[in-house]
C-alpha cells in the first residue's frame, strides 16, 4: 500500500469572493455608502493590527472578469477566528451589497516529501514562519483550487512515496525558478472543501502569474496527476483605495 506523506499544518485559511450589487450600491444613499466604506476600512485596519503582531494576515484584492469583484484571504490561528471575521463582514454594511460568488476553507500545509528522516522539520524557524506566513501583498493575486488525479493508471494516490517524492522534487525546481516573482501559499483542503488544495500565487508582475502556471503544467506532476478549478487573478485593492475603489 503506498505510504501517505506526512503533513505540517498551519494557520487556517478563509477565501472568501464576492460580488458586487453595483445597482444596489448606486441606489444607496450619500451615507449610507459612507457608512459602509468607513465600516470596511475599519475592520481592514483592526486586521493590519493582528497581521501585526503577527497573530495572522490577510489579503484584500479586487478581482479581473465577472466571476468575483473582490477577494479577502484570511489566515488565523484557528478556525474559530475564521468564522468570527466571515460572521463579521456577513454583517457589515457593505455585505448588503455583496454576493457570495465562491468561498474556501483550508489550512496551510507543508509536505515532508522533501525533508529527511532524521530531520524533524517542525524545529526549523523557516518552517514554523511559512505554516503562519506574513501574506506578501505584492500587486497581484492568482487563487484556484486543485486535485490530484486518481483515474485508471493516473493515480497519484496509488503511486510509491519515492516516485511522488522524485516528482515533487522537480516541481519544487520549476518553483524555484520563480524566486523573487512569485511566492506561493499551498493550502490543504481534504475534509475541508471541494478540492484537495488551494494555490494562492502572488506577483509583482501580472505576467509572471501565467508563465509559472504555464511552465508547470509540463511537470509531470501537473500534467499527468493536476486537475484545475476555477482561476481568479487580481489587483490588490489598498486600505487607503478602498473608498475610490467604491466611488460611483
Ligand atoms: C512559486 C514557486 C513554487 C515552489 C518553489 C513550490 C515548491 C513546492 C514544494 C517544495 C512542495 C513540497 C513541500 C511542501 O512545501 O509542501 C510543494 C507542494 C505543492 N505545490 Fe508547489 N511550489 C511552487 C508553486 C506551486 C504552484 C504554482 C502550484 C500549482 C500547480 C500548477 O500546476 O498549477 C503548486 C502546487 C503545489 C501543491 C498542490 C503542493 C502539495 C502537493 C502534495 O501532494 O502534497 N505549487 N511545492
């Protein structure tokens, strides 16, 4: 039977996308628009607080095409948080001109495909640091789900640790070619949505979103076990923007 690889779990995560009612907010009032962006900009400064102290991050985009209008990425220690803030915003004022469009729910993860057995990986700060990252807020965001394939002969389950290893092995080299352009925050899903994970890449340069998904899907690991969800690529949409962002 093929040996799983064992995971390091970190900060829980919260996607949450929506829409924006652009009819509805027209319509509002003067002060009541106010209300709303005063009360967003609030609660997206309470959570610069927490980032910090460093007792979690988060990362406010708005979003390209007509799947979603604004993304908020949450990371907190537990699950409990997450729920408290997505409690939060559902009752805040501008939540009465959102949509929900797509949501996801899962923790950060670290393989151990790539550490030694006699290392014991969760004593090393880097480690520790990138199960609770300081989200990097570069000026673009690129967030979709993913699965491992498990059909006929394409089954990364079925696969030995070794042969897994040795593919993670060569996407981790591709990654590495991307240093400085893109960071990338791999979250865990199992049990906890749809998909197995979440890849949340960000980028100074937009571009270097589709050249590193591009030049992945020719590792083996992508082109023969990744299935895709749906993408969402943004602009990062500042505390201080907000209420231009919104202005109409
Ligand atoms: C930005 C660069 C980059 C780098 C350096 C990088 C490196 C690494 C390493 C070293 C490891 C394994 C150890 C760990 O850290 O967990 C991983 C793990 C993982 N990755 Fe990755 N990945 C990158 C980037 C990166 C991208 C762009 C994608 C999407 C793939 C695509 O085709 O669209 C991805 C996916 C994943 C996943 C789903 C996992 C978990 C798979 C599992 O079976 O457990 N990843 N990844």
């Amino acid at each position: 039977m093929p040996e799983a690889v064992e995971t390091m779990d970190g900060w829980y995560c919260l996607h949450d996308l929506r829409t924006i009612d652009w009819t509805k907010w027209k319509k509002a009032t003067e002060e009541e628009r106010q209300q709303a962006v005063e009360e967003l900009q609030t609660m997206l400064r309470e959570w610069e607080e927490v980032a910090e102290a460093r007792d979690g991050s988060h990362a406010f985009y708005s979003i390209m095409g007509q799947k979603a209008d604004i993304l908020l990425m949450i990371l907190r220690p537990t699950m409990q948080e997450l729920s408290e803030i997505e409690l939060r915003f559902n009752k805040s004022k501008i939540a009465e001109f959102t949509k929900p469009s797509y949501s996801y729910v899962s923790v950060v993860e670290l393989s151990k495909y790539m550490s030694k057995e006699s290392d014991n990986p969760e004593d090393n700060p880097g480690v520790r640091a990138r199960l609770a990252p300081k989200l990097p807020l570069w000026d673009h965001i690129c967030f979709y789900p993913m699965d491992k394939r498990r059909e006929g002969n394409d089954n990364w389950y079925m696969l030995p640790f070794d042969e897994r290893r040795q593919l993670m092995y060569e996407h981790s080299f591709t990654g590495r070619k991307y240093a400085g352009e893109v960071k990338q925050v791999i979250t865990g899903s199992m049990g906890f949505d749809d998909w197995e994970w979440s890849v949340t890449l960000f980028a100074k340069d937009v571009l270097q979103l589709k050249k590193i998904v591009y030049e992945m899907r020719f590792d083996v690991v992508s082109a023969r076990y990744g299935e895709f969800g749906p993408f969402y690529v943004g602009n990062i949409l500042k505390t201080e923007d907000v209420p231009a962002y919104l202005a109409v």
